[in-house]
C-alpha cells in the first residue's frame, strides 16, 4: 500500500482530490487530500509561503508516514517540493502535477509574465480571486466540473505566491515525476525540462488539461500509482 498525500493548486481545497482519492483507494492505496491554511474551510487562516510548507509536513508527520508520495498540482508544487526536501527518509517520491517547481530564492511568480496577477493581489486585498468560467475553456472540463470550481474556488493569499522558496539543495536532488498536461502546452517548462534531464525524475504525459483530477481522475490515479514504480 503506497500512501499519496494530494495538494491541489490555488483557490482548491481537498475536495478538489475527491475522484482521485477515491481512485486510489478502490486499488488498495492510501490517499490523503490536504487543504493548505487560507483556502477552502481552512480560509480564516493567515497563511504566507511558509505556512503551506509547514501545513505539509505537519500532515506527514501527524499521520505517522514514510515513504511517502507528496502529489502537488499546479501552484503546490511550490510549498510540496520544499516541504519533500525536509521530510527527509519519509518521502518516497515526488508528483509534480501539471505544477511549478521550487527553486531558492524564487517565488511561484518567477519566471512568466506575472505582472497582472501582482496587480490583481494588490486590488483585492493581498488575495488572488477565482478565475471566471472562461478562463476554464479549452482544459478537457465539462461546464458542471467548471461550474464546480467557480463556485467552490476561494480566492487564494498572495504572500505565498510572491514570497520566494527555500531551499537548501536542488529539486533534481529527490526523485520525481512530472506529469505535463498536454492541453495546457505540449512541453514541460525549461526549468522542468532540465531537471528532466537527470536519473531521478521522469516524464509522464497526459491529453488533457490543467485542471486532471477533474477531466481525468481515473487516468490521473492511475499514474500517481504508476509513479510509484519509478521509485
């Protein structure tokens, strides 16, 4: 039994894992989604980057795990690469879904054009609001899955989103997969691409969107299993 513990990207909660979750333990795994403080049923918590780090790593070590396999999807990536890098012996493997990946002294906003998103969190009081429907077309997702995460999305801090990472070695250094969503650009980004490059990660595509636990969650569990294989 492999234990996965889930973080969904911004404006998510756990719910955002439940198909998925439920994938996992139909085939025998333990799968335990996170809402990280500030988002969800957790919104009445002050959170900047470090907090989702530690609210990861909490988790892993309230639940008592090892050899675990920390999935982060999109903005997750960020606190999940750093929180695998201090869970030490208890972390089997890494799952960047569709995500960024940490590096010291750079922040999730590093590295793309990120201006309007610095400009939306100073308009809304320091949070990043939802995305509208719109922005959802073209990902794979049905209009109830869309409607789904508009309605439930809550708007996400913006300290951990402009606060840089901490690091003290190179992602490349633990093992990882990357799972690139093939309907949200057909190549991972060049930072991924390089670690990509090393013996410890490895490369997973997938025909669908941003957002897979939604499009594809039998195709999405199925690869966190797989992935584990690669250990």
């Amino acid at each position: 039994m492999t234990h996965f513990v889930l973080v969904a990207g911004a404006w998510l909660g756990a719910w955002a894992w439940d198909e998925v979750a439920a994938e996992l333990r139909t085939a025998g795994d333990d799968a335990h989604a996170l809402t990280l403080s500030g988002l969800a049923e957790k919104r009445a918590l002050p959170a900047v980057q470090q907090t989702h780090v530690q609210d990861i790593v909490d988790e892993v070590e309230r639940l008592g795990l090892r050899e675990v396999v920390l999935v982060g999807h999109s903005y997750s990536g960020i606190p999940v690469g750093q929180a695998a890098e201090r869970l030490g012996d208890r972390l089997g493997r890494v799952v960047y879904v569709d995500a960024n990946v940490p590096f010291d002294g750079e922040s999730f906003l590093s590295g793309w054009p990120s201006d309007h998103v610095r400009r939306s969190i100073d308009d809304h009081d320091g949070f990043w609001p939802p995305l509208e429907a719109d922005d959802y077309a073209g990902q794979g997702l049905t209009d109830e899955q869309i409607a789904r995460i508009v309605s439930d999305g809550t708007p996400h801090p913006g300290a951990t989103l402009t606060e840089p990472a901490l690091l003290k070695g190179s992602p490349a250094d633990l093992p990882a997969t990357y799972v690139k969503c093939l309907l949200d650009g057909d190549a991972p980004p060049p930072a991924v691409a390089e670690l990509l490059k090393g013996g410890l990660w490895q490369l997973v595509e997938l025909n669908t969107g941003h957002w897979p636990m939604f499009s594809q969650p039998r195709e999405l569990a199925r690869v966190l299993r797989e992935s584990v294989g690669s250990r």
